[in-house]
C-alpha cells in the first residue's frame, strides 16, 4: 500500500452542496456588547471562517439574527467622537453624523457598517451581507427557523 506524497486539501464546491456544510441559524443577543468585537466575529461567522470546510470563494457561512442593535456599547468618548459619512456625489454633498445621530434615524446602522466593511467587496460578500438579519429590538420574525442562542 503506497501513500501519496501529497496531501489533498478539501475544497467545497457549489455542486457538492450536502450535509457537512448545510447552514445553521443563529441569534445573538448584542445588549452589553462592543460594537467592533461583535461586528469581527459576526463576519467571521457569515463567511463560514469557524467551520474545518472554509473556502475562499464558496459561502459557507451560517445565518445570524442580531437582536438588541441599539444597546450596543462604545469604548471611550466614540458615541460623540465617531463619524459616519455619506458623500452623495455632488460638490458639498458630504454629509457626516456622529454615533449617536446615525443611531436615532438607523438603529441598525452602525453593526451594519462594520460588519459590511469587514466582508469581501465582491459579489461573495454581498451574498454573505444577505445572511445576517438585524433588529433594534428583542423582537424577531424568525422563529420558524428555531435559531440557536449564540453566546459570543
């Protein structure tokens, strides 16, 4: 019996969809969390980085239910120092908010921002964007799905 010199690496394919990599549903509870923190590890979880099948450029990452948006806390003075900027592509259409303000007209907003920043910029990290669900409150409509409890 001969072994062969080189090991094979596992590669997920489209194609070979089956069970190892079907995705879970999750539900975090952010209410006490870091904003930077979370966001890292929620994009590693929508990527799929957790899982041994990893690959690049197939998703397979998991579904994440964010509840509690709003009590998301901030290390420092970022509550009133962080900016978040809109440009609309006029001269003199930049437009800047610090936390607070952004908070009040989008309160899933700053999660989203920073868990979008971290995702690729391709049509991957659009699909994987998709994946995650956020909410300002405790509230969800997604218990037909039966998400487990996430603690991060």
């Amino acid at each position: 019996m001969q072994r062969s010199l080189r090991q094979k690496t596992f590669m997920a394919r489209i194609q070979e969809k089956g069970q190892s990599w079907d995705r879970n549903w999750y539900l975090v509870d952010a209410q006490g969390k870091t904003l930077g923190r979370l966001a890292t590890e929620l994009s590693r979880r929508l990527q799929g980085k957790h899982k041994p099948i990893y690959t690049p450029h197939v998703d397979v990452g998991d579904y994440l239910v964010v509840i509690n948006t709003t009590k998301i806390k901030l290390t420092g003075n970022k509550s009133e120092q962080k900016q978040y900027y809109h440009y609309s592509g006029y001269p003199g259409g930049m437009r800047a908010r610090n936390y607070n303000e952004y908070l009040a007209v989008h309160p899933t907003g700053p999660l989203y921002q920073a868990v979008r920043l971290m995702l690729p910029k391709t049509t991957l990290g659009r699909r994987m964007l998709k994946k995650l669900k956020l909410y300002p409150d405790a509230d969800h409509p997604h218990q037909a799905q039966h998400p487990e409890p996430l603690e991060l």
